[in-house]
C-alpha cells in the first residue's frame, strides 16, 4: 500500500507541473483522491464501488478541494545517494543464517555460489532488507515478517547491518530507504516472465511493464479506475426512483400471494407425479422415506454405508501398530545439554510372507549441513536402544554423484559416528556402502 501510494505522490506531483497546463478541475479531483488515498485503494471496480465512492466526496467536498500542489514530503532524487558504493554485510542469526557472517562488498563484481540450502537466497533477501526495510518475499505471500526472517535453529533474527563508503570515502552505514532503492531489486521471475512479453495481450503486457519495474501495486490501484464514474454522476430523481422500485416491489409480493394457493397444488401435483415414476402407487411420502435422511436413514443410507465400509485388513497392518511405530520414531536423544526429537523423513511398513508387519526407517542425509553431525548421531544414539523395533535402521546420503549408506543396525557404525568429527567422512569412508 505504502508503495502504490508513494507512486501516486509522484503522479500528482508531475500533474501539478506548470508545463502540462492541466485543468484546475482534474487537479482538483486528483487532490481529492489523494486525501483518501487509503479508502479509495480499498475499492475495486466490483459493482461500481471506487466510481460510488469517489463521486461521493466529491459531491460533498470538489469546490472546496484546492487546486495547487499537495503537501507532499519530496523523494530523493535519482543519483543522490548518500553513499558512492556498498562495502560490508553482517548476516544473521538471519533465515538460513545462524550466526553472524561477514561478506566483503567491495569487489567490482561478486559472484555467489553453492548448492541448494547453502544460503543464497538468505542472503539476498538480507541485502534487500538492509535496504528496503523488508522482503518483498514475506509481503508477498502475506507472511509476518519475524517469522518470515527468524533462523528456526537460533529461534531469533538480527537486522542485517550493511556498511558503505560515502562521497567522501569514508564508512558509513548505508540506512534502509524504500522510495530510494526498491528499484534495485528485479527478481528473475520478472525478467522470466517480461521476455515473453510479446506473446501476451495488451493488458497483461501493461501488468509485465509495471511488475519488472516493481510498481505493480501502482498498476493494480490504476486498473480498478473505469468508465463506469460517468453513469454515477447522471443526475436523478433520487427519491422518485426510490419510490417507484418500492412500487414494484410491492406489486411482484402481491402477485405472489394471490398465486401461493396454484402454486402449492401444482407443487403437490408434481410429487404425486414423481413418486409414480418410482413405482406403482407410490406416495411421495413413502418416497420419502425409502429415500431417507439424516435423522431418519431409509434404504439408500444403508446402501451407501454397506460401499463406503472399509473392508478388514487382510495382512495384519492395524491402526494401533501404526501408531507404535510412529511413538516410538519420536523418542528424543541429547545434542550436548539440549535434548532433540528424532524425527526421521521416511518411515516404511513392510508384510512378510507369514503376515508379521515390519518397520524400516530410511532417513536422507545432508552431510554438508551445519546440523548433519548432530541429527546424525542422534539417529545413531535412537538405533541404540530402539534397534529391536525395526527392521533397518539406515542414513543415506549423496556424495560424489553417489548414493551412500550407513547401516545403524552394526554397533561398529554406530560407534565410529559417535566418535567422528565430521558427518562427511563416514560416507565415503570404509564404514558406508553403495545404495542399492
């Protein structure tokens, strides 16, 4: 909101400009709107209700509405920056960021890089944030921002804290300012969706345009203006409209109750009709009941209950042992002084031949996450005491381009990932095989 209604500042501003010599009267509307800027961006061209409600002020209030130029706070101009360039960012605890890292801007070009989950994306949004004040992202999909932002593994977020070099070569912070930098950020959706902008009809390219350019909520307030306002201010008999519709209304009530007594024997007539096409005889009554309802059940009730029944387990597999296996998957283990809750990815139930249901646990692995080593051996640490509950107990991961697997059901695997530094090193080492 915030935005579109910065980007209307900046409308009425260049309409109020001397060289465009615009009517005092479409200033005057236009002051208008923006004094209930708020409320009217509420509206949409839904029944006509931005052309009601503008047409509403200003029949109260157009004469009285000044036609000079609006209070409006100036925006800084383009190229007047208070600083030359970026030169430092400290991120987190900041989304996928758990404690706080540097990042040194001051190369010419930065490239950066790294596997799914490595903090790409946190990291942008953390620049956007030190920048914009928020993340268009959280915005978006109408998420708070402290959850959006918190990193789930500190429970917290730190604003991120960005350095600059000023016009006199000096560090200084580089402050958020919307108006100012929201034109930095392009996402690749944008672009994505504009260079295909000459297959779309005009009115999707207008909405194109304006979302690269990050003023698709400007666009969004323009487009619910319409044509619709002249037929609001066609002057009426307002009273004698409202008398005759009550005439009318007046006339279709009487004319329904002087037809109530037809109506109700042609409606009776119709259920006698129908039931006969049931059976010989039949009474739309007796229909009724054949038929049944919720609080009286008839026939097609008991029909309908007998297909929709859940036939009986046939290999043993109970509602009861599901629920073990999933108790028992959620005993905890201690990460140092904190203690966790194994929570595993998959979970499978297998009936053997002799009809005995079994449970494997199949848990992927990302050795180069920062939390690999702990979950890892708390996987190990559950094997320990729940071995005789499953069947297998494994943690696969890729490494090399290659599925590897440790098998937590040995005590010699166990062990090595109770002593080992480094998850990393027990997949490719002698103690993990290949996948199969």
């Amino acid at each position: 909101m915030a935005s579109s209604k910065r980007d209307f500042e900046r409308f009425v501003t260049w309409l109020h400009r001397p060289e465009n010599q615009t009517p005092p009267d479409v200033r005057r509307l236009a002051n208008l709107a923006l004094a209930h800027f708020d409320e009217l961006a509420q509206t949409s061209r839904q029944h006509n209700q931005r052309s009601i409600y503008l047409v509403h002020h200003a029949r109260r209030s157009i004469a009285q509405t000044p036609d000079g130029p609006p209070d409006i706070q100036p925006v800084a101009a383009e190229g007047a920056w208070p600083w030359r360039r970026l030169r430092h960012l400290t991120l987190g605890p900041f989304r996928g960021f758990r404690t706080p890292e540097p990042f040194d801007l001051q190369k010419r070009v930065i490239l950066f890089y790294g596997p799914n989950g490595s903090g790409k994306t946190s990291l942008c949004e953390g620049l956007e944030y030190a920048l914009l004040g928020a993340v268009e992202e959280a915005d978006t999909k109408r998420i708070d921002a402290m959850t959006y932002l918190v990193n789930v593994h500190a429970n917290r977020f730190e604003a991120p804290v960005l350095r600059a070099t000023d016009h006199q070569n000096r560090e200084a912070p580089a402050a958020a300012n919307v108006d100012i930098y929201r034109f930095c950020f392009i996402e690749k959706n944008r672009i994505d969706a504009f260079s295909r902008i000459a297959a779309r009809p005009s009115a999707q390219r207008t909405e194109l345009i304006a979302t690269l350019f990050g003023m698709e909520k400007f666009n969004e307030f323009v487009s619910h203006f319409n044509d619709s306002i002249d037929q609001q201010l066609v002057l009426n008999g307002t009273k004698q409209l409202a008398l005759t519709s009550l005439r009318h209304a007046l006339a279709a009530d009487q004319a329904t109750v002087d037809g109530e007594a037809q109506a109700l024997l042609n409606l009776t007539n119709e259920e006698a009709a129908l039931a006969l096409t049931y059976s010989e005889g039949m009474t739309y009554t007796g229909l009724k009941a054949l038929i049944g309802a919720a609080e009286a059940p008839g026939r097609l009730q008991e029909l309908e209950g007998i297909l929709n029944a859940v036939p009986p387990a046939a290999i043993g597999l109970t509602r009861r042992g599901l629920l073990d296996g999933f108790e028992a998957a959620s005993k905890g283990y201690l990460d140092g002084d904190e203690y966790k809750i194994v929570r595993p990815d998959f979970m499978f139930f297998a009936a053997l031949d002799d009809g005995k249901v079994v449970t494997d646990i199949v848990d992927p692995h990302g050795p180069y996450l920062a939390d690999a080593l702990p979950k890892l051996q708390g996987l190990a640490q559950y094997a320990e005491v729940q071995s005789r509950a499953y069947r297998r107990i494994e943690s696969v991961a890729k490494v090399k381009g290659k599925l590897r697997v440790l098998d937590l059901m040995r005590e010699d695997v166990r062990k090595a990932i109770a002593n080992t530094k480094d998850a990393a090193s027990l997949f490719v080492g002698h103690f993990a095989g290949d996948y199969e």
